[in-house]
C-alpha cells in the first residue's frame, strides 16, 4: 500500500513509500480506502513540531472514501459505504461528553499514540490518530461518518476539518450577529470557511486580511466585503468601524504576534476568536489591566466549537443551498506522487486547499 511518510520531525518532505501496511484493525474498528483528502496546514504543523506528533508518520487527516472492511461489533457501517474521517470522535461517555461539550472529547487524542501502520523493520503512527495520507487507514467505527451520495469525496474531506473549524468558529463559538463587523486574520482554507460563516449569519462587513494578494482576491468571491495586507488593517478599522474596532475579530494564523494584532483591532466588548493552532511554547502577551478594562471575550474554537456531526450536516446544507462555497476552496489537485508540491503550495499562500486524490 501506498502512503505519504515523515521519518523524522522537521524534515520538509515526504517519502511517498508503497511498502506500507495499515495495522489494528479488529473489534469496533473499520478499514477506509482512501479517495480523496485535503492538505491542511496542521499537518505542515505537526511536520515541524509545533503541534506534538510521535515520528515517523503518516500526516493527513482531513479524508473521505469507502469501507472495505468492518470489525467485530460494527453495526452502523458496511463495506461499500461512503464516509469522512472524522479525527475528532466523541465517545459520549466521558464528562465532556455528558456536558455537551463533545468537540473537547479526548478519546481520540488517544488514538495518537498507538501505530496506525507498520512498514517493514518500523511502526508509523497516523497523523491525530488517523493518517489520510494512504491508501488505507483503519480506525475506530466512530471515525467514519456516512455521507450522502451527491457529496464528492473532495467536498466531503474538506468538511472533515477545515470547513467545519471555520464554519463553527462564526457559528457556534462566536455566534456572529447580523449586521455586525468582522475581521478574519489568515485566509487560508479555514480563514475562508470562517468568511463565508460570517456571511451565512449576516455580517454586515467582513474584512478579510492576509499578505498574498491572490487570497485576499479570494476571499472577495467568498464574502468578504473587503480584503487588505496586514499592514492596511489599522486603516481599515479607522474607516469601517471609526476607530473602535470590529465587533468580531478571527484569528486563523495559530501565532502570538497575529493573536496581539487581532486583539487590537477587536472592540472594546468585543470578540477576538482564535482559530489557529499554535505552538505550546508561543505565549499571548496581555497584561491585565487591558483583560479587566476592555472587557473583551477571548474565545478559543477547537475544531468549530461543537457538535461535529452536526455541524458536517450543517455544511452539507449550507452547501446543496447554495449557501457556501466548497468547491471553489479546492484551488489545486495532484496525486500522492505529488504530495511534495502540495506542501509548497500550502508554504507559499498559493493553495487555499489542495485535494490529494488516491
């Protein structure tokens, strides 16, 4: 079996190997072929170390196929159905399960830990427990989420991470309110998603701002009202708003400097949503005269702030309504021989989402 590897972190390229073998399949686990799946920048985080990943392993976790396989136990699922991968599962037992709060559930964080493939004389761990980047990848039941058969593969991976993190952020966390102001910082694939969230609730201005021009034309075509480079944001807080600040402010870039600029041009009362992940070892500097008096909400947004599954029928929605805009995020397709492309992509602000095809 084919699949992406990274033998050591730090290394900038993977090793696109075919003596791979997806292992642990067995009770409550299924085998998913692989079709498409989406290049999100966590991955390139975890490449790099920013986000904690045992080596050597397969990134990707953003995928959709088809069962082959189900294990002992599985009930829900059959060969020949069509699912995503969802690397977030709630067990729904665990106390922030019980809550509601299912997209804090660490059952899946577990995952992490145990090998996801083997290759000879090596286990490779998969990438948040799953490791899309493969032809095949065996995972709990609980991973794979039955689609709808007039949702393509591509559209389908995309809605496995970036789509609903950006979509859930205006939603569910944020809860933008109709005629509102808002801002989003970093307009990548999930900044975009966090732009049309926006949209879908009403925002009355949405700022878009990144420093590559052709995502800032992008993000035009997606509902922002307006895109600027970093440099052009403070004017376009003094005009939009008279200098108050947006009454919605998303940081999508997982950085301490671009959560201290986002925080500024929040209103006073206002809500500075971040979106980005980030290093354990990057620190947000406020001091605390500013947290009490400014009064602004800081809000955090893990993999859109609620429900996955009902936020993936949510987008699914959206988009047969016409309402979103899936499939003009996919800017770039190439196979998994070309998976180092994609990452250069992704460096240099030319893709909002490349779609690795299998």
């Amino acid at each position: 079996m084919r699949a992406a590897v990274l033998h050591e972190i730090g290394q900038d390229k993977l090793d696109v190997l075919d003596d791979v073998e997806a292992v642990g399949f067995g009770p409550g686990k299924v085998r998913i072929r692989i079709r498409a799946t989406g290049l999100c920048h966590s991955d390139i985080s975890a490449m790099t170390g920013v986000l904690p990943q045992p080596a050597p392993f397969v990134p990707g976790h953003e995928g959709a196929g088809e069962i082959l396989d189900v294990g002992d136990g599985v009930g829900s699922l059959a060969p020949g159905d069509r699912v995503l991968v969802c690397w977030l599962p709630a067990c729904g037992v665990c106390a922030s399960c019980k809550r509601g709060q299912t997209h804090l559930c660490l059952a899946g964080f577990m995952n992490a830990g145990t090998p996801n493939f083997k290759r000879p004389g090596a286990e490779v761990f998969g990438f948040a427990g799953t490791g899309t980047f493969a032809e095949e990848v065996v995972v709990a039941a609980g991973c794979a989420v039955p689609i709808p058969d007039d949702v393509p593969y591509e559209i389908a991976a995309l809605i496995g991470c970036g789509v609903t993190t950006g979509l859930g952020a205006a939603i569910n966390t944020a809860r933008v309110e109709a005629g509102s102001s808002v801002a989003v910082i970093g307009c990548g694939g999930v900044g975009i998603s966090a732009v049309q969230g926006a949209r879908v609730q009403g925002a009355a201005q949405i700022v878009a701002v990144d420093p590559v021009a052709s995502r800032r034309e992008a993000a035009l075509t997606f509902g922002a009202t307006e895109a600027v480079s970093p440099s052009e944001l403070d004017d376009a807080k003094q005009r939009i708003t008279g200098g108050e600040g947006f009454d919605y402010v998303f940081e999508v870039v997982g950085k301490s400097a671009t959560a201290r600029t986002a925080y500024g041009a929040t209103r006073r009362g206002g809500t500075l949503c971040v979106v980005g992940a980030g290093a354990m070892d990057d620190f947000f500097p406020l001091n605390m005269f500013e947290l009490f008096f400014d009064e602004k909400r800081i809000l955090p947004s893990l993999y859109g702030g609620g429900d996955v599954l009902r936020s993936y029928e949510r987008a699914v929605a959206l988009w047969r309504a016409g309402r979103i805009d899936l499939a003009g995020l996919i800017t770039h397709r190439v196979p998994l021989a070309g998976i180092n492309d994609a990452l250069d992509q992704m460096r240099t602000g030319e893709a909002l989402r490349t779609c690795i095809t299998l």
